[in-house]
C-alpha cells in the first residue's frame, strides 16, 4: 500500500538505482547509486549524484500519495539542462511512497532505452 508524503521528510541522502523495463532489454536492473534530496524553500530537490546517468529535478504536490517529478537527464558530470529544454533531457514521473524508509520515481515512456523506468530509493 501507498503511505502518504505529509507526514515525511524526504530530505538527506539516499541509495538510489534504476530498473529498465522494455525496449533495448526485457529488463535492466542497475546497482545502487547515491542520490540527495534537498529543500530550498520552494519543496524537495532531487539529485543522483552518482553513476553515469543522472537526474535532477523538483517535486510537485498532486495529492496525499503522489507527487510529480520534473527533472532533467545528464551523463556524467555534464551540467544538467533546465527542464523544458527538450524531450532528450526532460524527465516527468510519478514518485510514491511504500514505507517510511522507501519510495520510487516512475517514470513513463523515458526517451531512451526502455518503455518504463523506476528509480527506487532507500535510506
């Protein structure tokens, strides 16, 4: 079952991974990676900060259970476009909480690679 965000700080950091569902492989399962998540007083920034892929981006409110991601994909240490900068870079998912200690970013129709993306993370 889903637990809902308003009770839960997401902020600190995290060990975070990718699953590749379709396309280029029935299915990819990367090891963990770290990621952060901050507040800058406008709600929760996400950062991978590790591995080759990455992301950065903002967290919206869409009710009790769900959130909406907007981000941006990089390789590597290149700077991140803003989001809005293109369907190569531009990044939109849903993020869920399963427990106090879990939640995942899903992420449909990704523009490379597969046909749905989770990103997991644990404390």
């Amino acid at each position: 079952p889903l637990v809902a965000f308003s009770d839960k700080d997401l902020t600190g950091n995290w060990k975070c991974r990718t699953i590749k569902a379709g396309g280029l492989s029935p299915l990819v399962i990367y090891g963990w990676f770290k990621c952060k998540v901050t507040e800058d007083g406008s709600g929760w920034r996400l950062q991978k900060i590790s591995g080759s892929q990455r992301t950065t981006g903002r967290f919206f409110d869409d009710g009790e259970k769900r959130a909406i991601y907007l981000g941006s994909f990089s390789v590597n240490d290149d700077k991140a476009k803003p989001y809005g900068s293109g369907a190569e870079s531009d990044q939109v998912g849903y993020a869920f909480r399963n427990s106090a200690t879990e939640w995942r970013i899903e992420f449909p129709a990704p523009y490379y690679e597969s046909k749905l993306d989770i990103m997991e993370f644990k404390r």
